[in-house]
C-alpha cells in the first residue's frame, strides 16, 4: 500500500510522522473522510471546500493548492489501483517543540491514506440501527465548533465508549443546551409530517457532505420540505423515521433509540427512498480517476 506523505508516495511501513509533530502532541491539525466509487470521488470539490475551510478556522495554511490536493488524491489512488476507495486526508500544524505555539511549526504535514471502504453489516441496513443518547454533551460551538473537522475526537470518542459499553453502534450527542446535535461519526435526520428535519450546525453539527447531498435529494427527487431546526429527543422517540448519514455509513436507518422503536421498527418509506436516490448519485456522479 502507497501513502502520500509530504510530496512523496512512499510504502505504508515508511508513512512516519515525527514524535514532535503537533498533530499528535496536541491534535493540532485537520482532516477529511472521502470516498471514491467506482472510479469517481464523490463530492471532491465539496470535501476540499471544506478541509480548506477547516484549516482556515485553525490558521492553517495547507502550503498546497486545492488543485494540487485533488492531484495528489487521485495519483494516490491510481498508484494503489483502487477504485473504491475510503480516502483520509490530514494535515497536521507539523513538527514543533514542546511548548503549544503554532506559530513555531515552519512547514505543515500532509498525508493521504488510500484504502479499501469498511462498511458496516448489511443487517443494519436491513434491520436499522439500535442507538443510545449519551450523557457526554457535544463541545459548545463557542469552544470548539463542530464544523471544523479538527484532528481532536475526544469528545466524539467519549460519546463512542458510551455507545460500545451499551453494545450499540453508535450514539447520539446533544448540546449543553439539550438539543440533538449528531452521532459521534454521522449527521442524524427524522422525519414528520412529511418533511425532513436535522439540526442546524449551530446546534453542533458538522455540514456533513453526506447530509447535504441526502438534503438536495429530498427537496429536489422526493418533494420533501426540509427544515434545519433544534429538537430534543421526545422528537427523536416519537418521529416516524430516522436515519443517520455520513460518508462510511452512506444513509443508514434507525430502528430504536433509548429502548424506544421508532416508526414501526424497520427502515422507513422514506428512508428506503433516500438509500435508493443516494446509491444512484454516488455511481453516476463525481470527479473521475483517471489511470496514467
Ligand atoms: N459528524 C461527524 C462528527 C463526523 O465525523 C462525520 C463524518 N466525517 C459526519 C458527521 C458525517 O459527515 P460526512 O457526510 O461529510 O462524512
């Protein structure tokens, strides 16, 4: 397996950072989750907005442009021959000393790991998910905001021992406010009365690609109204559908929550739909690979 490594493809044994990389010392940096579909990168553009955006956040200049980031993707999916592909793409404030000023970082590290997408078992598609709302409350958007997809997790993976520890795949996180906010990994949606609703970024959401694609999906193929809005989880319990979504996941159903079947325990109408609607986008749609 080839990894992009600063400018170089090199062997997966040699893909080495520095032990005083701030990335790791500090989770100083930012990343992306892409994938690639039959030889297409879905939403490449939307992914490298995005990352930019996130460094931007963080004064991070990348030192790379997005042409040369998506140059850099595509070779290294070419070199590993992979045309479905999981794509993470990091870059880090880069080696430092010990002390946390960035500003002492001169040039950042940029990796991209190419490798086969692990999906989830095909019973949860089938079935729908078991989820659990989490004690752990989602960073404050003041604090931390849930847009920038920074290198730091803790708060998600606090959320994920939670839903491990209660056998579950996942979990959902609200605000300090008591709001929905996301899963640890995934954007969640629930319908009622024919419409769509996800909690806005506000809340403490990341624009999920996924969220958005499944938004345009919804208003434009299905007629739906979509609503960003705040809602607690007495809405969670009593929608008639729910599904997450992001970019491992795709569009995944949710069957209960908190003990609580939702809708009528299997994967909703409308949810079947919007599977359907995004597999259909993902095969015809994005940035093609070509072969050197
Ligand atoms: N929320 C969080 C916290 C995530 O890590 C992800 C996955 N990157 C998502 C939502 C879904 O976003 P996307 O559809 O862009 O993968």
């Amino acid at each position: 397996m080839k990894i992009y490594l600063d400018g170089k493809l090199v062997e997966k044994e040699d893909a080495k950072v520095s032990v005083f990389d701030h990335g790791l010392l500090y989770g100083d940096g930012v990343f992306e989750g892409i994938r690639a579909y039959n030889g297409r990168v879905f939403r490449l553009r939307e992914h490298l907005d995005r990352f930019y955006n996130s460094a931007k956040a963080i004064m991070l200049d990348v030192q790379m442009s997005k042409k040369e980031l998506e140059s850099a993707i595509i070779m290294t999916l070419n070199a590993n021959k992979l045309k479905d592909s999981y794509i993470r793409l990091v870059v880090t404030r880069g080696v430092g000393d010990l002390g946390l000023d960035p500003m002492k970082c001169a040039k950042p590290t940029i990796f991209i790991i190419t490798d086969k997408i692990k999906l989830y078992p095909e019973e949860y598609y089938a079935n729908g998910l078991e989820l659990i709302t989490t004690p752990m409350r989602r960073n404050v958007p003041d604090a931390l905001n849930a847009c920038i997809k920074s290198l730091n997790y803790l708060n998600n993976i606090l959320a994920k021992i939670d839903a491990t520890r209660a056998g579950v795949p996942e979990a959902i996180l609200l605000n300090s406010a008591g709001y929905v906010a996301e899963c640890t990994g995934d954007n969640i949606f629930i319908i009622k009365d024919n419409a769509l609703i996800t909690p806005p970024s506000s809340a403490g959401a990341l624009e999920g690609i996924t969220r958005g694609a499944v938004m345009e999906l919804a208003k434009n193929k299905l007629k739906l109204l979509v609503r960003e809005e705040l809602f607690t989880t007495y809405h969670l319990y009593t929608a008639e559908e729910c599904f997450l979504t992001g970019t491992a996941a795709e569009v995944i159903p949710v069957a209960k929550i908190d003990g609580r079947i939702i809708g009528d325990g299997k994967p909703g109408k409308v949810t079947l739909k919007l599977i359907k609607e995004f597999k259909e986008l993902t095969r015809l749609t994005g940035v093609p690979i070509y072969e050197k």
